[in-house]
C-alpha cells in the first residue's frame, strides 16, 4: 500500500513538490528521532557517551552539531532526559528558532507556545536573560509547556494565557515567534491520519485564525524587529497566502528572505488561481525528504521604519 493513498488529499500537492517520488519514499519509513542538546548543560559528545552506557547509539547530525540523532525511537525515559540535558525535537521544528536568533536581554514574544520545544529552544539561544514572554491559550495544553519550562530550567520566561489574535497590545517586541496552530499535516510521519491530507474545511477554518494571529503579532513588534511564522503543514493557505494576508493589510511589513544553510523549497507565488506578492519566494518550505524529518514552512518578517 502507498504511503499517499489514492484517496488523499495530499495529492493536490503533486505538482507543487518537484521532487514527489522522493516525497512519497520518505514518507514510508518512520523519522529518526533527534535530541536538541542543551549545551550549557553537557556537551553533544559527553552526552552521547552517557546514552552510549544505556544502549542508545547516537551520531551528530550533519547540519548542526549541536543535535545528536539516536537510533530508537523512545528516548523520553533516561534520567539524562529528565535532568534537562535534551529535548526530543524533529530536525525541521528547529527551524524557525534558528531563522528568529533570539539574543540575550530582548523582549521575545512567544504567541503559540505549547507544548515548548521551541520556547525552550528560545530561552537557551536567551542564555536566560531577558524577558521571554511565553503564551498558551489552551488550558489543556498548558501542563507539558509549564513541565518542560521547568524541566529545561527556563527562569526568565513570563507565562501567559491569552487567546493570541487578542493578545492585549501595548507591550513591544524586539522578536516574536507565531508557531501558529495549523492542520498538520507535515506530521505524516508520526501521525498516519494525515496521510490522507486535511479537509478544506479545516484549512479555511485555520487559515482565518492565522490571519489573524499574525496580524496581531506583527502589531506587537518593535519598527525594526523580526517576526517569524511557522506551520507543520503543506497547504499554502495556511503558509504563504497567510504571509500575503499580512503584507496587504500592513504597508511596514516586509518579508525579510531566508539564507538556509539546508536543503529547503522557496516560497510559492501561485496556487489555485491565487497569486501572491514576488517576495513570498523568499520564505521556506521544508518537506520530509530535505532533512529526513517531518514538514513544515517558516517565514520571516520585518517591521520596516516608516518613510
């Protein structure tokens, strides 16, 4: 049997991903499971020495260092895990943090963070100095973000609860991550559901709360700060006609075009009939087969100076 059956709703995506039979082979076999190290903790290759006893083989991953891929599947259960020392995070979830380079002492914003992989991704690449402002408007949710905050050690973080597309102005940005709630279906390597592709309902239905989302929190951010967007699906109503959506009702932004030291696909400029501003190329799609992982889309924006 396909990994895409005849039936899905992924094969709409056939003539937007160029390289489809490399789509469809990785989306055969299960991702590797890779461990973000937190490095102010353990080094990479003391880590894997500690796995190394407990049976667990790892490597370095290719494109960063920093990240160990390790050769099973459940790894959450070494006291190595619960001290702190990693994060279990798809390769391609590490994106959009590493395109939105937070800095120690800014104000972060970020807007959807559970359950806070990235949030802690942010607080390390903070050093935990400045002011990390994490928001989560799903009661249910909350509880893995608050354990991995404190797991991870994060104490400069402010934690919130507030629907984001009303998340209350005033405050000011230096960069904010909008991690937006999305269809998911990027995550077909973990969750077979989604091989059979989301309905249009629920794009339609996601893709006006991203509008929103994304609005408000270009509206939060400082004239000159980075805002970066990110989804783990593969719909361009969800991706870039939401980033088109910004650049239309807010003349100050602008899509700041990613340098990715990683195999990725530009942007679309057209899709079923619509066509979307020329800088949308320079946001990024990443599919399973770029870096053996799930998929997802990552753009990054600025709030220029006025004239």
């Amino acid at each position: 049997m396909s990994a895409i059956p005849d039936e899905s709703r992924l094969w709409r995506y056939k003539d937007l991903i160029a390289d489809w039979d490399a789509f469809v082979d990785t989306v055969e076999h299960a991702a590797p499971t890779s461990l973000r190290v937190r490095t102010k903790r353990v080094t990479p290759a003391d880590l894997a020495v500690r796995l190394s006893r407990q049976g667990i083989t790892t490597c370095p991953w290719t494109w960063d260092p920093e990240i160990l891929i390790a050769d099973r599947g459940s790894i959450g259960a070494t006291l190595e895990h619960w001290l702190g020392l990693y994060y279990v995070q798809e390769l391609t979830q590490t994106v959009p943090v590493r395109i939105l380079d937070p800095r120690p002492d800014e104000r972060v914003l970020d807007l959807c963070a559970a359950p806070g992989g990235k949030t802690t991704q942010i607080a390390s690449r903070m050093e935990n100095q400045g002011v990390l402002v994490v928001n989560e408007p799903s009661g249910r949710r909350q509880p893995a973000l608050l354990a991995n905050l404190n797991r991870l050690e994060v104490v400069h973080a402010i934690v919130l609860s507030r629907r984001g597309e009303e998340f209350p102005l005033g405050g000011v940005f230096d960069r904010i991550l909008i991690d937006a709630p999305c269809s998911g279906e990027g995550t077909l390597r973990k969750d077979p559901s989604m091989r059979a592709g989301a309905s249009k309902r629920t794009i339609d239905r996601l893709s006006k709360l991203q509008k929103r989302l994304i609005v408000r929190g270009f509206d939060l951010l400082r004239t000159g700060g980075r805002m970066v967007y990110s989804t783990c699906t593969f719909a361009p109503e969800e991706n870039e006609a939401v980033v088109a959506e910004l650049l239309w009702r807010r003349e100050h932004a602008a899509i700041e075009s990613i340098s990715l030291a990683l195999p990725h696909a530009e942007g679309v400029r057209r899709w079923n009939g619509e066509t979307y501003p020329d800088t949308v190329a320079g946001t990024v799609r990443l599919y399973p087969q770029h870096l053996d992982s799930g998929g997802g889309y990552v753009a990054c924006i600025r709030k220029s100076v006025p004239d």
